[in-house]
C-alpha cells in the first residue's frame, strides 16, 4: 500500500532477548561473554522466535544453545531500543529484553567464556582503594564540563560528576554503575560512543580505552545488572543465588565485596550476618580457606517469611 506525501512510515521492529549471567569465581565476579576475533565481546542472545511459550524460556534457550548453561535464578533487567543499536542505515529499530541471570558455579561454557566484568568496568572496583583510572576520566568529564554552550548547563554538568563519581562531599556509591557509564558516553569518553556514530578507530586520545567495549549496547545491558545486582543484594537473599550450599563466612564476605567492589569491615559483617538470622551452622567445617579450621554455614530460607527486606546493609570498611 502506497504511503500518503507526509504520512508516518510504519516502523519496523525486532525483539531479540539478551542474558547477563554471572558468577562469582575465586573472589571474582564473572560475565558470560560471547567471544570473537572478529568483533567486542558479546552478552548470550538471540531473536524472540514463534515457538517461544514465554520471554524467559526463550532466553534460557538461546542461553543454553550458546554456552551449554543452565540457567537458574533470572530476572527481567529492562528494554534496550536506543536508535544506534543497529548499524547505521538500517530501516529496524531492535529491541532488546535484557535478563539477569546468577549461577552458583561457573561452568564450562562452550564457545563462551567467563570474563571479570570489572575488564569492562575499571572504575568500579574499590577493593585495592581508589583505582587509578579514575585520574583519567575525572580529568575528562571536567573538559567536558567545561564545553558547556552557558554557565547553566557547565553547572549542572559539575554537580552530575560529582554526583555519579563522588567528590570530596559525596563519597562513592557503589550502586549507580548505569548512570556512571551513561556520563561516560554522552561525554564520549568511552570508545562506544564513537563506534556507534560511524567513526572508525583508533579512537582520539581522550577516549578511555581501559575499559575494554562490548558488542552493540551490551556494556549498557550489563552496567544495568550490576545497578540491579549491587542494590538488591542490600534488600533481598539474592547473594546466596552465588552461593554453593555449604560455605564458610569468609567466602559469603568476599562475593558480597566481589559484587559490591568495596571492602568490609569483618566483625561487623559477620555480627551483621549472624543477627538478622540469614545463615544458620551445619555441623561442618572446611580447611579449604587455609588456618584453623571455618566452620561451614548455610542460607536459612526461613528468613524469607520473617521479614520483608532480608539483606545486608554494608559495613564498608575505611580505606
């Protein structure tokens, strides 16, 4: 059918469903990445197909076809549908229904891969102190302020850099991850932000290159993870998702530190741990961790019907 002179042409859309499944391995946080020679490292996905009862069953299939991992605990992230998830040129705006998604062990995943997902987000570990990288970036964000078009705009610029990365008077917030990575390409100082315009690399000397990129939005998709992850595990048992059945405190410290990127002040996590009721002993002990022996505690599911928001408030310790 022929459109009328002026008429809204009819856009056309595709759905895929994109997995950020992560674990955490010998103190690490881990992303399933899809690698390539030829490209940035991608999350799981695939398109939504007929045959698909539900959203979810179809990203546990596109999951499993691609890396052979069975998923467990997964839960809707967002839509994606930014303008530039598709080359330039195309007629097709893509959709992409972002899931996350924990496993207690990382397994072998075929073509895929188990990547530390702090390759992709530098700043955002604070466990060794301040990371250097930031030097960078705050370097960059002030020229960026400072290319403000009025005083307004240059102010309100400042006072959002102060706000997602911290200053002297905010101090840092683990939880924002999203809001840090979206400053950090509306100022073009991630090379996703160039890519995604049409320009070809090397990229200008400004760009923050320590942070390696991902395919299409996918570093979006999993700054969006880590937001969700780093928040509810102070509301909600979701940590214990990572969790193997038995384990000492000392591993329930380092994978909430792991996901957190800060570390905790020790007595007071465990005092923390111990009072709200969220492990109960086994009997058991391990000398896995090294040391005397670590007595091995599980998560006791009774908690859930006990209270509404069982999760850990974070006793950050002092740098």
């Amino acid at each position: 059918m022929s459109q009328k002179s002026g008429a809204v042409q009819p856009l056309k859309i595709s759905v895929g469903l994109s997995a950020v499944v992560l674990a955490v391995t010998e103190e690490e946080p881990k992303v399933l990445a899809i690698r390539s020679a030829r490209s940035d490292d991608a999350l799981p996905s695939g398109p939504l197909e007929p045959n698909h009862r539900t959203l979810e069953t179809g990203l546990r299939a596109w999951v499993e076809a691609q890396t052979g991992q069975k998923l467990g605990y997964v839960e809707q992230l967002y839509t994606f549908g930014d303008r530039y998830r598709d080359p330039l040129g195309s007629d097709l705006r893509s959709l992409s229904i972002g899931y996350l998604a924990l496993v207690s062990k990382a397994g072998d995943a075929g073509v895929a891969e188990w990547r530390d997902w702090y390759r992709y987000f530098p700043w955002e570990d604070w466990r060794g102190g301040r990371p250097e990288v930031l030097a960078k970036i705050l370097s960059g964000l002030r020229k960026w302020a400072q290319a403000a078009s009025t005083p307004a705009e240059k102010k309100l610029r400042e006072a959002r850099v102060r706000r997602t990365f911290g200053s002297t008077q905010l101090p840092w917030n683990d939880e924002p991850v999203l809001e840090r990575y979206e400053l950090l390409y509306e100022a073009r100082l991630v090379s996703e932000a160039h890519r995604d315009r049409g320009q070809k690399g090397p990229w200008p000397a400004e760009v923050i290159v320590e942070g390696e990129p991902m395919a299409a939005d996918h570093r979006r998709i999993l700054a969006t993870a880590i937001s969700r992850l780093r928040g509810k595990i102070k509301y909600r048992p979701v940590v214990f998702e990572l969790m193997p059945p038995n384990f000492p405190l000392g591993q329930l410290q380092a994978t909430v530190e792991a996901l957190a990127g800060v570390r905790l002040h020790k007595p007071n996590f465990r005092r923390l741990v111990e009072g709200l009721g969220l492990v109960e002993e086994t009997g058991q002990t391990t000398t896995a961790t090294g040391g005397r022996p670590a007595r091995l505690v599980q998560f006791r599911k009774e908690v859930l019907l006990e209270r509404l928001a069982p999760g850990f408030r974070l006793p950050i310790a002092k740098l």
